[in-house]
C-alpha cells in the first residue's frame, strides 16, 4: 500500500508502505534529517520515530519553527529534571512545561534548589546531552503507571495520574534512567539539547494551594544553537535595566507599599503621565461620540447574580460580607453540608436531579456544600448568608449583616444599568459610554508583579449598545481608534487573535457562532493577520486581543474588543426598532490601552524610561549656570509654564556640570543653560536628551519649536 505525503511547498512524497516521520525528513535532505527534532502531521505535532500509515499533510520541525522550539524546550524539561534526580537522587517531580519564552519544572528538593545551584545543574544536563540518551516514548496502563511512580517514590506523579480521565491514553518517555510521566511529542535524543541557560527559582505550591506541600520552581530556557541564547540573554540584561519597577523607582513615578499590595502609589511625575494618558484618551473618546460616565465601586452582590460575575468570577473578586461575619471552620462545614444534603432531597425534582448529579462527583464535605450552594438556587436563596468566599472558604454572615456587597471587578454590569434606567430608541445607536472608573481583582498575592499584575487599577473602558446590523462597521471603528493610538508609542502591532468560546461559557453554541463570526469578518475585512485562540473567550463572548511588539521585540497583549450577547439577556435590556418592535442590543466591550496600569508598565520599559516630550512627566529643565542668573533662570521658566510646557527650574549653587548630569538621569527630554549671554539676547543654550548640545537658540524660537513637539492628540 503506498503512503502519499504532502510537504508544506505543495509537492508529494510516495512511500511503499508506512514510514516514520524522521524517515520522511532523511528522504528529502541530510541536512534537515541532522536538523530535525519533530513533524506535524495533519496538524498534530509528533514524535519523530511515529509511524504514518495513511496519506497526510506532513512537515518537518527544526528548531527555527515556533513549533519545533516548542518541542526542544519541553524536552530540556526532561533534561533539567534528571538532571537535578542525579544531584538530588530524592527530589520528588510535579510538572515542567515548555512556555513561550522557556521552560520550568515544580520540584522538591531537600535542601530547595537555588541558582547557587545552577552551575552544577547545568553542567549535568550538558553530560546528560553528551551522552546522547535516546528519547523513547511508553504507553501504559493505568495499574502499570501507577506501579511504575510509585516504586520510584513520586507521589506527585500517582497524583497527575488519578487526575487523567478514565480513556485517556498514559504516556512515559525515558532517556537513559530518567522516566517522567508526559504526553510529549519530544526530540529524538538528549544530544539535540545543546543551548540552555537556568535563569531563576521561585516558590511553587503543590496543585497552587497555599495548604500543600511547597516546591521550588525552577525556570530556564533553551534555543537551537548558542549563538541564540547569547542573543536572548543579552536581551535580558537588556530587559533589566529597562524593568519599570526598578525605573519606577529611579524616576519617581510610582512606589509600593506592603500595605497595599498590588496597588500602585503614583507619585507626582507619575501621576502626571497617568493624567495625561487618562486625558487624550477622554479627548479622544469625546471626538469619537463616547458619552463619559463614572460608576459606583461597591454594588450589592445583587447586581453581580444577574451579571453572571458571581457565578464565574467570584473568586477574582473582593467581597465584602456585611458587618459580622465567620469563616466556617471544617466540623461547621460538615455539619452545613450534611444539614444542607437533607433539605436538598426534598426539593422539586427538576432541581434535586441536578443537584444529585453534582453530589455523587463531590468527595470531601467541602466540595459537597459548594455543589449544594451552587447547583441549588432554592438553597442558595434561604441560606443567603452562607457562601463560598473562594474555593474551600465559607464565610456565614451573622448579626447585624443583611446585605452582601462586592467591588466591582469590571465596569460592564452598571454600563448595564445605565442602558436599562429608560426606555431607548433606534436612534440613539449605537450608544457608546466610557468609564475609567476604580476596578479591584484579587489576585493571588504571589501573582502581584509591578505595574503588569495589580489588584487595583482603571482602564479606558467602553461599552458599545448597536444593533446586530452595525456589528462591522462599529468594530471597524475601533480597529481604526485602536491603530490611532498605537502609532505615536512606536509600538508594533504584529497581530491580532480571535478568541472563541471556552468550555464554561453562558447562552446557546448558535449565538456563539455568530458572534465569532461577526469577529472574524471585521478582522479579515480590515486586512489583519490574525490566529485563533480557541476556547479563551470572556465567559460571555469571544474577543479579539491585539498583540504588539516593543523596542526589545517583545510581544504584548494590550487592546481588547468583545463582542456579547448575554449580558443584554440577562439585563433583559431592549430598544424600541423603526417598526415600533421591541429588540435586544448586542453590545462591544473594548478597552485601547487596556488597563492603565499594566499599559503603563509596558511603555516605560519600550522607552527606557525616556518618555517623548508629548508623554514626558517634566519636560524641560531650566539650569542656571550661577546664583547671578538665577532671576532669567526663572523668567524663562514661568514662560513656558504659561505655554502649558511642564518646566521646571534648578537654581541651586551648584556646578552647571552636575546639573545636567542629574537632568540626565531623570531623562529629562531639554535642559536649557542660562547664563550671561542668553540673559542678554533674551536665548537659551539648548542640550537635548538625544543630540547633546545644540547650541543658543532664542527663547521665542525654543518655545515654537517645544509647543510642536507636545501637541500630540490621537
């Protein structure tokens, strides 16, 4: 029987009868058979010794394709992980995935692994790779795998194993003495592991529960040859001294404090270039038909049930439980759940077969209250009080406690009640409202990094009411906003991806397949690249993320656009159409920058903290070169400030040398040297951030050219 293989240029490839993948690349070259670490077959990415047995669409993997990468750093995974089994023969393994930039693994070790230890770690993966182990893959039954960790003492692995659903297939792969439990696909041998660098440690719990066991998570990264990684570590280093926190720091724009974790405190320079972000953005969204409103942050958690926040996003968000409250201790919470389960099977049979189903999937008494709490809105309802705070967390009000209020974590749901609070007209679509109120997500306290991971933070929020008829053009709209503001930050939008429905997701397939479609027609008739992001949609709609690129080639995700139809459902919100008819709006969330915060830390590291003159905090500097000057020192200060210029003056008896060296670090965009002929001619002696000294120039000519560069509006 001949296999007919189709290479990506189009040409085929005969074989008499079923063949390997690393036979398929040896038939077409040396070169890529040496070069090769895995294919794709039909799409699926696999070893390189599978067996084809049919036609199909098949390309070899080098480590120049992001698939092929992909495929070596996992298998550096491997690499790391026995190695550190040989320096630590009873480190217990949990998981090591390859990431977009690398690699890590979760282990524990006795003492933890820190990069004190590295040097060791990677020289032993470099014996290890020498050794040139071949990597073979296993698959196993359930019993045997089980048998096969726990001989070998990994009970994290028996864990991963009684997780994998009954059907699945179990798969090992083995180099040498080393077994990990995975599903691959991985490179050939340990030998095609050349270029690796370990870059830090972290702590890590088990299953991410603060109550388990902690391991140590250990990162690397890896390329297909050394002259890669050099490139990628010195971008690092790079990235270092770009970091926002330690330039944050440096330029006093904003600080941290223990007592308000993941909230920035904007100190004045700061606050500033946050204010004028926040500003162009309102400026533009006036010009763009936006109507500019400002919401409540606590809502009864009322409005949060109807929304379907409280369903899905409970546990991102801060509750606040009314005046008097306990959290359950584990006796309170079997007895809830026990008293609970007996009431529940006298409800109507409609809802006690729902809750029943969810029961017999529940093993301890907490997941047992949180199914009856959940599943049954008779009993949720009565018990009102009692709730489920975050996963294994009940607090019950009590006392004087009545109401139970959160923070809002999005601006949608009051957007909401605005649409609702009258009766609304054809005409006044589409309705477009922007907020760029206060939002609070509580993220896990070890997830706080910076400006990029916050609890507190606002953004350029905006809410779109239209008619399913003006989908296209109103996302078009955006498209052309989302490309206006970009474009003066330099930063390179490199694509855009089009996320689809996840598996918890609220309103019928139909209504998602719409929408998805409505996305994807906006994005191919604006002529964007764009890839699918299946199953990463909002719980209420799909979303296009735009990807951007900074000065270090970095990618970012930053503007958003989602498109929904539940949320209008569940507010029961209508218009009255041209018929006189009653229909229901679809409406668009989209943010531009995204959230300020996170925009903010992205920008200062693309500019190093050098800001252009239109964003920079202060924008000229006014040095004097002695106290004699110091009057036109300030004469020429308070003229620019009268222009709108964000001028500041330094008279200090100090060396005009020094002066401009602290301007320097600051970043400051001009520093302007007075002394006794520009006092006389009425000029200035301008040094700018970028060319140095430019030599005198009038005052009159400074501000002309200084007024250019700030006037910048999107």
């Amino acid at each position: 029987m001949s296999i007919k293989l189709t290479l990506p240029d189009g040409s085929l490839r005969e074989f008499d009868g079923p063949v390997t993948a690393g036979e398929v690349a040896a038939s077409i070259g040396a070169g890529l058979a040496k070069a090769a670490l895995a294919a794709q077959v039909d799409g699926r990415t696999v070893d390189l010794d599978t067996v084809i047995d049919r036609d199909a669409r098949i390309a070899i993997l080098t480590s120049r394709q992001p698939e092929g990468l992909e495929v070596l750093r996992h298998s550096c995974t491997h690499l790391m992980a026995q190695a550190v089994k040989r320096l630590w023969p009873e480190a217990m393994l949990e998981d090591g995935p390859p990431t977009e930039d690398g690699f890590w693994y979760d282990i524990k070790t006795e003492p933890p692994v820190s990069p004190e230890d590295f040097a060791r770690i990677e020289q032993t993966m470099g014996e290890i790779a020498k050794e040139n182990l071949p990597i073979r893959r296993r698959v196993l039954d359930r019993d045997e795998a089980a048998r096969l960790f726990e001989s070998r003492g990994e009970k994290y692995k028996l864990d991963l194993i009684a997780r994998i659903p009954e059907g699945d297939t179990i798969s090992v792969y083995e180099q040498g003495e080393f077994i990990d439990l995975c599903r691959g696909p991985h490179v050939p041998s340990t030998g095609a592991l050349r270029a690796f660098k370990l870059l830090s440690v972290a702590g890590a719990y088990w299953k991410g529960d603060a109550r388990n066991d902690q391991l140590t998570r250990i990162r690397g990264t890896a390329f297909g040859d050394k002259k890669e990684l050099k490139e990628y570590l010195d971008l690092l280093e790079e990235a270092k001294k770009r970091d926002h926190r330690k330039l944050g720091r440096d330029l006093e724009l904003f600080m941290h404090h223990e007592w308000a974790p993941g909230e920035a405190i904007w100190l004045p320079k700061g606050n500033t270039v946050y204010d004028t972000l926040s500003r162009m953005s309102s400026e533009l969204h006036r010009r763009e038909g936006y109507l500019e409103v400002f919401t409540p942050m606590l809502f009864k958690k009322d409005l949060f049930e109807v929304s379907g926040h409280w369903k899905h996003y409970r546990d991102d968000m801060f509750i606040v439980p009314g005046q008097e409250a306990s959290v359950l201790e584990a006796p309170e919470i079997a007895d809830w759940a026990g008293r609970l389960a007996t009431e529940a099977a006298g409800l109507a049979a409609h809802e006690w077969d729902r809750v029943r189903g969810a029961l017999e999937q529940a093993g301890s008494a907490s997941e047992r209250l949180s199914v009856l709490l959940a599943e049954s809105p008779t009993l949720s309802t009565k018990y009102w009080n009692l709730f489920e705070k975050k996963p294994g967390e009940f607090v019950l009000l009590t006392g004087h406690a009545r109401e139970v209020y959160a923070i809002k974590p999005m601006n949608c749901p009051s957007h909401m009640l605005i649409f609702r609070d009258r009766r609304r007209s054809y005409r006044e679509l589409p309705l477009r409202i922007s907020d760029q109120g206060v939002l609070h997500r509580n993220e896990d306290s070890g997830a706080l990094t910076g400006l990029t991971r916050v609890r507190q933070f606002c953004q350029d929020d905006a809410h779109i009411f239209l008619s399913e008829e003006m989908i296209a053009e109103e996302i078009a709209r955006v498209i052309g906003m989302v490309r206006r503001v970009y474009q003066p930050f330099g930063l390179e939008f490199c694509r855009v991806y089009l996320s689809t429905r996840p598996e918890k997701a609220m309103g019928s397939k139909e209504q998602w397949t719409r929408a998805e479609q409505a996305l994807q027609q906006a994005i191919e008739a604006n002529g964007m690249d764009y890839r699918i992001n299946a199953g990463d949609g909002a719980f209420y709609g799909p979303k296009i993320d735009f990807i951007v690129r900074d000065a270090l080639r970095r990618e970012y995700q930053v503007a958003t656009i989602q498109l929904d139809y539940q949320l209008p459902a569940r507010f029961e919100l209508k218009y009255t159409a041209a018929d006189g008819s009653e229909k229901m709006p679809v409406v668009v969330h989209r943010a531009i920058y995204g959230s300020f915060e996170r925009f903010l830390g992205i920008v200062i590291e693309h500019f190093a903290g050098a800001f252009p003159v239109w964003l920079a905090p202060v924008q000229v500097r006014v040095l004097s070169i002695s106290e004699k000057y110091v009057d036109y020192a300030r004469r020429v200060n308070e003229v620019l400030l009268d222009d709108g210029v964000r001028s500041e003056v330094d008279v200090r008896d100090d060396k005009v040398g020094a002066k401009i060296r602290e301007a320097q670090l600051q970043k400051i965009p001009y520093m302007l040297v007075v002394g006794e002929k520009e006092q006389e001619t009425g000029s200035v002696a301008v040094r700018s951030r970028e060319k140095g000294d430019e030599g005198a120039m009038t005052l009159d000519a400074f501000r002309t050219r200084i007024g250019a560069e700030k006037a910048l509006a999107f």
